[in-house]
C-alpha cells in the first residue's frame, strides 16, 4: 500500500526526506489531474453562464463542497470556499458584530493566523483578548479555559484543535461545550487537525470549523469554513461584488443568502484549485480505510520525539505521552540554531523540516524561550519509518559535529 | 534582492531571502542561482588568514563569526547568515560582499 501510496507523488523519487506536511503536504498526481482536465476540458467560468462547459465547471465546484463538507460531517449549505485557514478565520473576525467590552478567549500557543485577527480587534473594536498560557509542553489546562470563560463578556473561542508547533492534540470537544454553555460562539483553527484527524462539527460541537486544502494534498489557494447554517447571516460578508447578490439598486444592494454561502464567495474562485481540492478530500478518505497509515500520523512522531530525546544535545518540546501529540516533532541542539540546524539537513541529508518561529512567536519565544525558535519535522501518510530513521541519523551526525 | 559576486573566472548571482526571525536579529539565506562547488577548507584558511575568529569547518560546510553575525556557508555556495540587522537584505548583502573580498577566489 506504502509503495503504491507514494507513487502518487513523484517530487519523492528524486531522494528527499520530505518533512515539513505541516506547511504543505505533497500532492498527489491524482489532484494534479483533476486541476489540469479543468484546464483542459472545461475550462470556463462557474455560476452566471449558460454554455455548456460552464455547465461543467459549476458542477465540479458543487461537487467539491459536497466532499468537504461531507469530510466533516457538515453539509454543503454550511461550508464557505476560502484561499486558507487565515482567511476563513478573516471571515469570522471581520463579519461578527463585536461591541466594546466583548471577549475572545484564545491562547499563546495559536498559530499567528488565529491571533493576530483578535488583537487587532482589541485596538480598533475596543474588545479584550484573553489569552490563556499554554504549559511548556504545549498543553492547555482546560480549568484555565473555563476560567477566563466570562458568561457576560466572552462572545467567542478561538483555539487550535492540533498546535502548529508541536502537534499537541487539544480536546475541543469539552472547550466548546464550555463556549455554548457560557453563550459564547467557538471557533476551531483545523489547519492541522483536518488533514490528519477524523473531525465532526456535530461532535466537536463548534459554531466555525476553519481549514485549508494544501496541507491536506490539496493544492495552495484552497481551504473552507465551516460555519453553522443559522450563523450565516449574521456574519457581515468580508467582501461584496460579483455573485454575491440578490437585488442592487443605483444606491443599495440585497445580498443572496440562497444557498447561505453565496453571500460570502465574492468573485470567480479558483475553479480548478476547488476541484482539485474535492480531488484530495477523496484521496484522503482512500488513505484513511487503512489503519495502518492513520496510526503512523501518532507513531512516527512519537517513535521520533522518543527517540531524538536520547541523542546528546538534543532537545525535544512537547508532552511525551503517547497520543497527546500527532503528526510533528520539534526539537532543537545546543550551540546549533534552527536555521543553521535545518540546512545542513537540507544541503547534507536531504532533509527538508522547517526552522523559525512557525508563525507563532507568543508560543516559541514567550513559552519556550527558544529567541531562534525551533526546528519542526512534520510527517504526512506518505511518511515512512526509514523517513524516521534519516532525520534521526542525521540530528546524531550533527549534534555530533558539534557545529 | 540578487546580488553578483565576482569569482576568478565568472560572476555569480546570489539570491538573498529573509528567514523567520524577530526583534534585532535579522537572519538570511543567500543561495547561488547556479549551485557551486566551493572548498571548505580553502574558504576556511582564508578566513583566517585574516585573523577571523570561531571559524570551523569539514568537508561541507565553513562556520564563523564575522562581524556580530552567525555566518554558514556550504559548498554549494549556499549561506546561511544570522543576527544581521533586522528587515535589511540590503545589509545581509553587503555583509556578503564583505566576507566574499576576503577570500582568495583564485583557490576555491
């Protein structure tokens, strides 16, 4: 199945050690296909025109929000196509009403695309951003979520499901069952669950699921927002213009809530970005009836994060118990910095991990203390034991060397 | 921003890119639009020749001190440079040519 499974993806043949998933998975050769028929065989705009080939291209749009909506247990009215994570989360900061005093709870160790938003709110909406501190580890203390819960202010949480930096597993399930019962509305930044859990709306029980389609085999410029069906309306479209509307006059306009999401798709999307994002959603759900693969996006990352622990110099962030974190290590080696640590990866093993900060600075510096950030490995279901086994010979030669 | 440096017999082009970094360390990556094939060692006792201090090397790579920075430079040519001023490609240029001039290109 492995052997097959990376076939789909010919970037691997010319030898490298491909971990950085977390930043953008590979994409198969399947999606490239289904992008390049779209091309080819119907290449024409969605929606307005009546010719055939539009016919066709609006059929693979509506076909693709039916797969990723179906991936997440949602339905096709309650997902909006977005570019990626940062700007579903974009849709939701901009298109609630806020109200000075209004509260968001989140915390230090989110992802810059699910911070910065709300601190800009905090200086021109007057709201207040209480951000609970993660551990060191990267885990959060549900007793402090429920504490900076205030029934009378909080009006959202925005948190994680799965930590950009180290891959730790937050339990978001009882977060927005505190969030509802408090009348406050959740949010969930899925960037790094979506393409490696199994993840439910109805279970987790979140008023806004956000994603993006790159890190999940889908091509960049692709993601969703899952926004339940009645909360719709209520977010004020983050753009108007083209498609968007039921009626416009010489000094006013309608918009078209019918289905729901119209009114916050402005513009012609990336039609063949879209299809080859239905595209992935199929190629991942092929993967996931294999068990096997579905465990290695805990055991590879657990059998590294063991294992680097050992080597002299080396240091490993993040919890070690078993199923506290999925699909990345992070670590970094005395006297080495990341950067300097994740090139000679690159230029003398073949290596390719992350090195820096990961776009979350108040976790890196303000938790970890780490000024020159962290190196992240980050694995997807084409990773494989001997990928493990690379890193981890390499981190020795180089903790070794000393320099 | 590309920048050229001279070698013996040609002129190569350096792309410089700003690495994630924050505050007053700015860190940058300079890779050869062409891939080198340069001698560690050679580089390595050119530096210092100069009195240039904390320089290391093996077969593939250099590692110094040169004014305040963190400087790595490999045999493709590639270079890594670290605490250089923040938001200034301009300086992690310039900090290259200045390295570059001490070196004995004729050797490498």
């Amino acid at each position: 199945m492995l052997l097959s499974l990376q076939s789909s993806f010919s970037i691997l043949e010319t030898g490298i050690v491909y971990l950085d998933s977390a930043a953008k998975s590979l994409t198969p050769a399947e999606v490239i296909k289904a992008m390049e028929q779209y091309y080819q065989k119907s290449n024409a705009n969605a929606g307005r025109s009546i010719h055939r080939l539009s016919r066709i291209a609006t059929d693979g749009i509506d076909t693709a929000r039916s797969k990723v909506a179906d991936l997440v247990c949602s339905t096709p009215e309650e997902i909006i196509l977005v570019r990626n994570t940062s700007e579903a989360i974009g849709i939701v900061c901009h298109g609630m009403q806020w109200a000075q005093g209004d509260e968001i709870v989140t915390t230090l160790g989110e992802h810059h695309s699910n911070y910065l938003p709300w601190l800009r709110l905090q200086e021109t909406c007057g709201v207040r951003v209480v951000a609970v501190r993660p551990k060191e580890d990267g885990t959060i203390d549900l007793e402090d979520i429920e504490k900076a819960i205030n029934p009378s202010r909080t009006k959202l949480v925005a948190l994680a499901h799965v930590s950009n930096t180290l891959g730790v597993v937050t339990p978001v399930q009882e977060i927005c069952s505190m969030a509802r019962k408090a009348g406050a509305m959740s949010l969930i930044d899925g960037a790094q669950s979506v393409p490696h859990l199994s993840v439910d709306v109805n279970k987790i029980g979140c008023d806004f699921l956000a994603w993006s389609g790159h890190k999940m085999f889908g091509p960049t410029g692709t993601g969703a927002l899952y926004c339940r069906k009645p909360l719709m309306k209520e977010l004020t479209p983050l753009h108007v213009g083209g498609g968007v509307i039921k009626n416009v006059s010489a000094d006013s306009f309608t918009l078209n809530y019918s289905p729901p999401y119209t009114a916050h798709e402005c513009g012609t999307p990336d039609i063949a970005g879209i299809i080859g994002f239905g595209e992935a959603v199929d190629f991942l759900r092929k993967l996931r009836m294999n068990k096997e693969l579905v465990d290695m996006s805990f055991s590879l990352p657990e059998r590294a994060s063991r294992e680097l622990r050992l080597i002299p110099g080396v240091h490993v962030a993040g919890p070690t118990a078993p199923g506290k974190f999925i699909s990345m290590v992070s670590f970094w080696i005395d006297g080495i910095s990341p950067h300097r640590t994740a090139a000679i990866l690159d230029e003398e093993f073949d290596v390719l991990v992350r090195s820096g900060h990961h776009c979350a600075l108040p976790f890196t510096r303000g938790i970890l203390k780490r000024p020159s950030g962290i190196v992240r490995a980050s694995f997807h279901y084409y990773s494989t034991s001997a990928d493990v086994d690379k890193l981890l010979e390499a981190v020795r030669t180089i903790a070794r060397n000393d320099f | 921003m590309k920048i050229e440096l001279e070698f013996a017999d040609k002129v190569v082009s350096y792309c410089i890119l700003t690495l994630c970094s924050y505050g007053h360390s700015g860190d940058y990556e300079a890779f050869p639009t062409i891939p080198l094939n340069l001698n560690p060692k050679t580089l390595a006792e050119s530096f210092q020749s100069v009195c240039l201090n904390s320089v290391r090397f093996n077969e593939t790579r250099v590692v110094l001190k040169f004014m305040e920075s963190d400087i790595t430079i490999f045999s493709s040519g590639r270079m890594i440079m670290e605490k250089v001023s923040p938001d200034s490609q301009r300086s992690a240029g310039n900090l290259i040519s200045k390295l570059m001039a001490i070196v004995d290109k004729s050797n490498l």
